[in-house]
C-alpha cells in the first residue's frame, strides 16, 4: 500500500498539473475576504483590491475579494470527478473601515458561486471554534445598542459534483467497504455542529506572514474519511502549512497541493516530510482504542448487544458496514527535493493494531 503526494508552488486560478475530473474531494481553507492578513495577497491577485480599500468602498473590495476566488472554484469543478465532493472551510469576516463596523458574509458569496457554477450544495457543517477570552466581545461592554456579536464559529460548506458516486464493480465496492468507519464516529462525524479546538496560528521565522490561518488536523481528517475512500486523491489548492496533505497521508489517501506562497515550500516540505510518524500512529491506534472502550461500556455499562464481528481488526462492531473495515499504520514517509515536490508513503497492511509498532524513520531528499 502506497500513497503519493504532489505540492505545486503555484496559484490555484490555474491548476493545469492537474487532468479534469481526475480529482475525487477537495478540502481546503481560502483566505478569507476581509480579513486583514489576507489584503496583500488578495490585492496581488488585483490592485483594483487595494484601491477600493484605500478608497473606502469595503462592499467593492469584498467583491473583488471573491471573484479571484470565483476562477479557483471553477477549477475545482474542472478538476473534480462525477460524484466528488468539495468542502469549503471559511469564516466571515468583522470589519471597521472609515469608522463603520460591518459583517462581510464570505460563507453565502461562496455558496452562491458554487451553485451557478454547478455544484449542488449539501448541509453545511458549522464548526464551533472553543475560546475563553475574556475580552472577546466587540463594542461598548454592557452597554446597550453599541456591542457586537462576536463570532465564535466558521462555516464548513459542503458542495456535490453531479449526482451521487456510483460503484458498478466488485472491486470499487469492496474498497468501499474498507474505508468505512465506525458506527459511533459516524454520529458524531455527521453532526451539523463540530465543538473542535482550533490551532497554534503564530508562526516563527515566517518571510510572509504571523499566522499560519492552518486548521486543526481533525477537521480534514474528519471530512476526508467522511466524503472519500481509500486509495482516493484529495486536492487542496491553499495548501499553506500542509495540514489536508498530512491529513490524507494518515487516511491512506492521494492528494495535490497549490500553495501561492513560495516561502511556504520549505514550511511545507519539512511539515511533510518530517512527520512523526510515532504520533501518527498513535492517531490511529486511538480511533481504535476508543471504539475499543465505546464496545466494552455498551456491553458492560449499557448492557446492550454488539452484534457484528470484523476478524480484520479484531473487535466488535456495531453493523454489517464495518465488518471489512481496515486501518493500517504508517510505515514510512520519502521525499524528493525537485519541483513539484513529491512524497510517497507506505503502510503497514499487516498491521496488529493492539501494538503500537516502531518503524524508523526513512526521508530521502
């Protein structure tokens, strides 16, 4: 079992690497339109962007925002296969210019391009972003009819190409049936609502920006198991810090990266390539372990019956569905140091999930 994984130092308004409907999910994370971080690069894209700000017109360069965005959605849709799915992690955006406070809806400008472009869009997911800031409230304190709602949550958007993946042979239903998951993941995964911690933003050393704007690793890991299957290429064109890639590494998935950002090569080579592949691991023995102990309190606690028995991982589970499931450690991670930068990783199908195996480390550059 192998996996490969490609980073192209490119903009993503123009993905010609990549073949049309060769892609099966897409998961990334865009700038976010007005948010400050984001102007310089955005108005690279089109100064039209820094004059309309410069000039005090926030709806225009918002607008101007989302149709560079715009000519990377229809590239995903270019790119994406019959079937696939494409999930879109954004927040909207608070912003004071010339002395007025105004909300920019990034996530519905989103979902009104998906659609006339041709997508379908599915129920979105609002991912609850825990803080406990003391000061996070925005205007006048306790006072009435000067404060502000304070965001607390982004949006993942949810969006279909075409109609539903169909699996005419044995051997793409059987590779179904091995990237299942597990009963109660499933109830939590397919919730509307993710309470997930996000992650470190401030970044050491970096030549374009402080914060990195990575999600955390669960949220693509998540989405990626959700809406794909093993052995699948995910496509994420604002690859940033790597994090879908390191994603689809541990879900046994292919995937392509653009990253418009030429600093971030070597942030993104060195997140890659040296993965810890100990913690990885450890990831996925936890799935394990807590489906483990989600059997054992059902039995024992709940006194309910498990009926279904997988033999490949040697435990309980709750359906027929999972029966064939599989997960496999990762074995080991190589890299090349051309352009594009390539990675293949290997895994263990032999895999004995009750031990946490050792593997040394094995990049080559």
């Amino acid at each position: 079992m192998e996996t490969k994984h490609t980073v192209y130092i490119n903009k993503a308004q123009s993905m010609g690497s990549v073949e049309s409907e060769s892609v099966d999910i897409i998961v990334t994370s865009p700038p976010y339109p007005m948010i400050e971080m984001w102007d310089d690069i955005m108005s690279n894209q089109n100064p039209q962007i820094s004059d309309a700000l410069k000039e005090g017109n926030p709806n225009l360069a918002f607008e101007l925002m989302h149709k560079e965005l715009d000519k990377v959605w229809k590239e995903c849709y270019r790119v994406l296969k019959n079937g696939g799915f494409a999930c879109i992690n954004i927040g909207d955006a608070t912003r004071t210019i010339d002395g007025e406070f105004q909300l920019y809806n990034n996530h519905s400008r989103i979902v009104k391009s998906f659609i006339e472009i041709g997508f379908t869009n599915l129920p979105n997911i609002i991912w609850r972003k825990q803080t406990n800031a003391p000061n996070k409230f925005m205007g006048s304190g306790m006072l009435p009819c000067g404060a502000y709602v304070t965001l607390e949550h982004e949006w993942i958007l949810i969006f279909r190409k075409g109609s539903k993946r169909e699996y005419k042979t044995e051997k793409d239903k059987q590779n179904r049936r091995l990237s299942s998951f597990f009963w109660e993941e499933r109830n939590v995964w397919f919730s509307d609502i993710w309470d997930i911690k996000g992650t470190k933003q401030k970044m050491i050393d970096s030549q374009s920006r402080d914060r990195s704007a990575a999600y955390p690793l669960e949220l693509p890991y998540r989405l990626i198991n959700m809406y794909s299957q093993r052995g699948d290429t995910v496509l994420d064109p604002f690859l940033g810090t790597g994090t879908t890639m390191q994603a689809a590494i541990i879900a046994e998935r292919n995937s392509i990266g653009y990253e418009i950002d030429s600093n971030f090569k070597t942030i993104i080579k060195d997140n890659i390539s040296l993965i810890n592949i100990d913690y990885v691991n450890k990831l996925i023995k936890n799935r394990y372990d807590n489906h483990k102990i989600f059997v054992q309190n059902r039995i024992h606690e709940q006194k309910k019956e498990v009926k279904h028995f997988n033999y490949i991982i040697n435990c309980e589970v709750m359906t027929k569905q999972e029966t064939e499931m599989e997960l496999h450690y990762l074995k080991s991670i190589y890299c090349n140091s051309t352009t594009p930068l390539l990675f293949k990783c290997s895994y263990d199908v032999n895999t004995n999930l009750e031990e946490l195996p050792f593997y040394a480390k094995q990049t080559l550059f």
